[in-house]
C-alpha cells in the first residue's frame, strides 16, 4: 500500500498511479511506461526511455517532467534509476529521424526501449502514440506524462538524458544556444542558424530548417 506524507497532494497523486493499479488489478504485475523527449527539436538524437516501477514506489515530487525544475528532474532520475525494477533509455539519431521522418522514428525508439530492458513487461502505458509490441498488451494515453507514473518517470529519464546531450552539443557547436533552447525552433535559435547554417546534427527535414538551407 503506498505511503503519503502529510505534505503529499494524495488526490493528484492516486490519479497519477490509477492507470497502473487498474491494470494490476486486470492480472498484470510488470507495467512500463514510455516517453520521449526532443521529438519537436531541430538537432540532434531522440531520446526515448521505458521504465518499470515496483508497485509500492511512491515518488512524491513524480509529475510531467516539463513541469518540474532542472534540479527535481534530476533528483527523481537518480530515485528513478535507483528504484526502478528496470529502466532503458534509448538513441534515435539525426540520420534515422531524416531517413523516415519522426513519427517512425519515434515508434522505432519506443520499441527498442521496451526490448532493451532487462526485465521485459506485460503490459507497457505509452504516451500519445499507439505502438505494437510483439507478445505485450499495451495502451496509449493522451497526455500520459501527467496520468500515469510511469510514463511521468520514463518522461523524467528521456529529457534528463537529453537535456545532458544537448549541453555536449552546445560546447561542441557554440552559437546556437542549445544549453537554453535545447535545439527548439526559438527566435534566437532561427537568427543562429540563419547566421551561421546549419551544423552537422540539425535535422534536414525539418522546417525551417529545410528552408532556410534551401
């Protein structure tokens, strides 16, 4: 049975584990939830995480990553790593996102980073997107990073990682502002690209960045 602090929202929170605990209460035990994070980028990798919670975690600050500060994203990643049954985060590079566009790209992603965990579940909560796994029932979710813990904690992996990425980036290709734009289509990173062209890991077939090298 899962613990709640005085300080804890108890209502927000039992809404945030009610997609796992209906599906435990259908017979399933292994329950991964699935997120990405750089999907609407113009650079660089699409990160995409699974991640299985025991069924008497409770993460308190657990939520929509986009709502938490870099500092909380980072204390639940290492909570989340630590505590998980099984956690994967995965690459989708530049030239696979070009090559079938990222829709395709982003269901490849979340196939792999299902496969690639160490223990495999039987159920997998997607966010958004519907996706076929071989031999797992799976659900998607609109807006699943604020309905379900589990597709929260992936969300938490997936732009943790990528945020660290997009830091490397930005030492290695100056001027584009991607430690505070995080390669997103911002007007300071629009005037960088129009001032100095594209670089090596801008995603050629995405607007406006095909335009402007056209």
């Amino acid at each position: 049975m899962k613990k709640f602090s005085v300080e804890a929202d108890e209502a927000r929170v039992k809404k945030l584990y009610e997609y796992e605990d209906k599906t435990r209460a259908e017979g399933f035990k292994l329950i991964a939830g699935v997120d990405e994070a750089g999907r609407g980028s113009l650079v660089g990798a699409l990160v995409v995480a699974a991640v299985i919670l025991p069924d008497d975690l409770y993460l308190e600050r657990l939520d929509d990553s986009k709502k938490l500060s870099a500092k909380v994203r980072e204390q639940l990643y290492d909570e989340i790593t630590t505590k998980a049954i099984s956690w994967n985060a995965v690459r989708v590079e530049v030239e696979e996102i070009d090559k079938f566009n990222i829709y395709q790209a982003t269901l490849k992603g979340m196939k792999r980073a299902v496969e690639g965990l160490d223990v495999q579940p039987d159920f997998v909560l997607t966010d958004a997107m519907h996706v076929e796994f071989d031999g797992i029932k799976s659900l998607s979710i609109v807006r699943g990073d604020t309905l379900s813990a589990s597709i929260a904690a992936a969300s938490i992996i997936a732009k943790v990682t990528r945020d660290r990425l997009t830091d490397k980036w930005a030492l290695k290709y100056p001027g584009y502002g991607f430690e505070h734009n995080r390669g997103y289509g911002t007007a300071e990173h629009i005037a960088a690209i129009e001032r100095l062209g594209a670089c090596k890991i801008h995603r050629r077939t995405f607007n406006p960045v095909k335009s402007l090298l056209q």
